[in-house]
C-alpha cells in the first residue's frame, strides 16, 4: 500500500494573545506575557493560584446565531481558528462538504462554568426547568468537534480524542494517519480549551501549580528556571489543515510544512509524576517512524510547562537523546499552558517563526535550573536554517506524544 506524504497549508489561533495566527506570532516575536490576575479564581475557597492566560474578548457575532446556540466558549475559540486556517489554506466550500475532509478536534474537559451553572441549579430541588434545549449539546464529551463540523458543513471522519494536555498534539497524528492512510484528503485538526478556575484547581492540589507569582504574573510560568514553581492555565484554540501532498499540489496550495513523524505511547508508572524514560522513548519511536536520526533534528520544542518534576524529566530525556547542541525552547512562558489547545497552537508558533528562519526563546527563563542538565536552552532569538523540528506533549494519566516536522 502507498502511503501518502503529509503536509500543512492553513493555520488558525485564539490564544492569550487574541485572535489570529499573525497575534500569536507577534507575541512570541515581541517576548510579551500574556498572563494576567484571574479575578474569578478568588471564588475557590483555599485555591492559592490567581493567575492565569485568558482570551480577550472576541467579536462572536461573525458566527450566525444558529450556529453559536450549541457552541460554548471553546467551541466559538475553535470554529474562528478553524475559519481562519481554512482561508489560509485556500479551501472551498465545496472542499469542506466533499466527504473527503475530516476533523479531529477535543478537549481536556468539558466547558466548566456550564457544568456549573447547571448542577447549580439541578442540585437543590433535582428540576430541570432552567434546562435549554441546547444545554445538551454543549454537555457532550465532543461538543467541540460536534458544534464546529455542524457550522462548517463538514461531511467527512470526525474524531474527538481526550488525552488532557496532549491532545491536540494526538489530534493532529491522528489526523495525518488518517490522510497518511488515504481515508481523507484533508483534516482540520488541533484542540480548543475554555478555562474555568477548577482546571487552575485541578493542578494546585497536587501542588503543581504557579503560586508564587500572583501580584506579579507577568514573572510566570517559569520553564526550566531555578525559580519557577508551577503551572499557569490559559485558553484557546488552535486548528492546522492537513492534506495530503498531492492533493495540495494538485490545487496549487502553498505548503508551509510536511509532517513525517508521530508517535503517542503511555507511561503506566505513575499518572501524575513524569517518567524521562517514557518521554525519552516516545521521541525516539517518532525519529524511527519519521526515518531519521537523533542529530536530523535542528530545533525541538519542548513541553515544558513550569513544574519541578516534569521540567527535569524532558531535559534529561531530551539531553539522553539528542545531546547538548539541539536548541531547546517552550512558549509556556509567553502564554501560559493552553491544556488542549497547546500542542496545536505552539506547533503553529513554531512554523510561524520558521517562515522567517527565527527561533524564539523561553520567556521568563532567566536562571536555568542545573537539574535540567546541559541542554541548549538558549535565551536569544535568532535566526537559522530550520528543516526538522519535534514538538512534545505530555498529559496527566502518562500519554506522551510527539509530532516531527519538515520545513519545506
């Protein structure tokens, strides 16, 4: 059987810095934070974590109201990124409903101030009265795929893949199997993520989130420093179309990138602590799955989110692996982690810079942690030659993955 070459030609962002992949880019660029004070995490008794990456406001009404009556927050974070890597892409409406387009999209939980808003009010006297007839709908495990393949009229595979933080990095390697295999030309896919102060919650009781920086929260995350104590939550979306190569040659699409590797393995040693071994291995199935070498890879970004124990596990497997010259950076410290949508959208940072031939640092890392070992943490950007890059994606519950990437 061939298979079928991979490649990316639209890109699509809602994140902390607003809307748009160009927003995105520009904050990455300009070494910006886009973490702020989150009022609403005063509201949790005993939760000692206050900062937080959160979308501005966005103009929703550019999505018909019939489709905006089933879409909750990261359903409207995911419909205008999906939009905007369509136009990117060139793909028309005829494209979208052909049957031979899918999407692969999800999230870590489902949208947390609805769930509240209802057993809220379900709880007292077990009424549904206040119950709309969309409640349901933005209930389910994949209304965001749901509610964003209603709106765009898409026909073809839909996947909704759950696996916390790496999911969006899952959804894209099940999206380029999907076209690897020839069951779709194209496949929209990534993850979107709507914050709720119980995901903030859900890192600070097992002492992993950022609690040191809350009057100054420009200062955190801190990946890979000496000083960084935790996690920062934020949200949005980000979507990649993936089609295969001759597909989009066909068409005369610009390709910004092909993806050749992808790998997603589980680490059942423990569900919260990170194992380096694990991590090690997945990106050494995705190298022998992509036919390279360990040296192949020019610039690899790391997950690294800010925490102690994760931090030293993915600098060790990386300083096993790769050595000590492979330059190593994380976005976290721009924009905080986006659970889902993470994988995604730092995979679209990261093709947004090479497009200039520029590698971005790691915000907020000003002293490195010698925990981390000696890998390339470099602190400046600057500019070289780019062709193969590996991104990863580690999730609570031990599900490791990692996506390479060409530039072409």
């Amino acid at each position: 059987m061939q298979l079928n070459r991979v490649v990316i030609t639209g890109m699509g962002a809602v994140s902390p810095f607003g809307e748009g992949v160009n927003s995105l880019h520009d904050g990455i660029a300009e070494m910006r934070s886009a973490i702020t004070h989150m009022e609403h995490a005063h509201e949790v008794q005993e939760m000692r974590s206050h900062v937080a990456g959160l979308v501005p406001e966005l103009n929703v009404k550019t999505i018909p109201r019939k489709d905006r009556r089933t879409m909750t927050e990261m359903g409207v974070f995911a419909f205008l990124s999906a939009k905007e890597a369509l136009a990117m892409a060139g793909v028309t409406e005829n494209d979208v409903t052909s049957g031979r387009l899918g999407m692969a999209l999800s999230c870590t939980t489902n949208c947390g101030g609805l769930i509240e808003d209802f057993f809220t009010h379900y709880l007292p006297e077990k009424t549904l009265d206040h119950c709309k007839s969309t409640t349901f709908f933005k209930f389910m495990g994949h209304a965001a795929v749901s509610s964003v393949a209603q709106a765009l009229g898409v026909t073809g595979r839909i996947l909704a893949p759950a696996a916390a933080c790496a999911t969006s990095s899952q959804s894209i390697g099940l999206g380029y199997e999907t076209i690897l295999l020839g069951q779709q030309d194209m496949m929209i896919c990534g993850g979107t993520e709507e914050l709720h102060p119980l995901s903030i919650a859900s890192f600070d009781f097992i002492n992993a989130a950022s609690t040191s920086y809350n009057d100054t929260p420009q200062e955190t995350p801190r990946p890979f420093d000496t000083n960084r104590d935790g996690v920062v939550c934020a949200e949005g979306a980000g979507l990649l179309l993936l089609e295969s190569y001759d597909h989009a040659v066909k068409r005369g699409a610009h390709i910004l990138a092909e993806i050749v590797g992808f790998s997603t393995l589980s680490s059942p040693k423990n569900p919260a602590n990170p194992d380096s071994d694990a991590i090690k291995l997945c990106m050494q199935e995705a190298l022998r799955q992509a036919g390279l070498a360990a040296e192949d890879i020019d610039y690899l970004n790391a997950h690294a989110t800010g925490t102690s124990a994760g931090d030293i596990a993915e600098a060790k497997a990386i300083e096993e692996l790769f050595g000590t010259t492979i330059p190593v950076s994380s976005f976290k410290g721009h924009m905080g982690h986006t659970l889902a949508a993470s994988g995604a959208l730092e995979t679209i940072a990261t093709i947004s810079g090479l497009q200039d031939e520029t590698l971005y640092p790691t915000r907020n890392l000003e002293q490195v942690d010698p925990e981390c070992g000696s890998i390339n943490l470099f602190t400046e950007a600057y500019k070289t030659p780019v062709t193969y890059f590996l991104k990863n994606s580690f999730a609570l519950g031990g599900i490791n993955a990692s996506l390479i990437l060409r530039r072409l």
